[in-house]
C-alpha cells in the first residue's frame, strides 16, 4: 500500500508533463501556458520517484489511516461541489467543513475564515482580475 500513493504521483506527473507540450512552454516575453504544468509533472515525478525508492531502500511499512484520504477526498467534494454551487463557495464550505472536521476548530471562527477566505477569492479573481470561474447555478442569476 505504500507504493500506491507515491506510484500516482508519478502517472499524474507524467500525464501533466506530456500534457504541457499541447501548449506553448515560452511565449514572446514570458513563459507560456505549458511551463507551470511541465515544471508541476517534473516534480510529481521525482518526488514519487524518491518517495518509492526511500520506502524500498528502509523498507518502511506504511501505516493506513483515513487521515490521509481525506485531503483527496476534499480535492474530489471541490470539484463536484464547484459544478454545482460554484468554485468560490465551494472553496470557502470545503475551508469551513476542513477546519470543523479535521482541525476541530469551533464553528463560529470556521465559518468566520471560510466566507472570509470565499470574499476575498471573489474581489481578487472575479472583481479584480476578472478570471471566469465555474458559477454552478450561479451563473443563471
């Protein structure tokens, strides 16, 4: 089981790297839409490489907890939630459920740093920089 995580790493790595060369890596002046992916599928692969070669090399068992799925499984809810609700207050639920689940804040300061974390994604990326994000139902108002 220890060898699951950093092998899938490792796909999606690769899957990112080939990925970035459907689009331009350099542009005019800058990088192009392709860099930050290459460079992000490069690292997934030499870190799943050096997580799989420490783990064989000590032979250290991996210990299986529920913990460590929910991070992925948070990463699944945004994106499903983020079709539905839209991405920004999916992001500040997911902050809210995150902070009440897993770091057993108390609901008052949770839901004070979601819709607080969810305004401020909202004056940056729509207000601001006018990045067009997933509305969910949102987007027929």
């Amino acid at each position: 089981m220890g060898y699951v995580f950093p092998g899938l790493s490792i796909l999606v790595g690769i899957y990112w790297a080939v990925k970035a060369f459907g689009y331009r890596l350099w542009v005019l002046n800058g990088p192009g839409g392709g860099l930050f992916p290459l460079i992000a599928g490069i690292m997934a692969i030499v870190f799943g490489a050096v997580l799989i070669i420490r783990r064989y090399r000590t032979r250290e068992k991996a210990d299986f907890s529920i913990k460590s799925v929910l991070p992925i499984a948070g990463v699944i809810g945004i994106i499903i939630a983020s079709y539905i609700i839209g991405l920004i207050p999916a992001l500040g639920v997911f902050i809210i459920l995150w902070m009440v689940i897993y770091e057993k804040e108390k609901w008052g300061k949770s839901i004070a740093v979601g819709v607080g974390t969810a305004l401020v994604l909202w004056l940056v990326f729509d207000l601001w920089l006018a990045v067009p994000l997933p509305m969910g139902v949102f987007e027929l108002l």
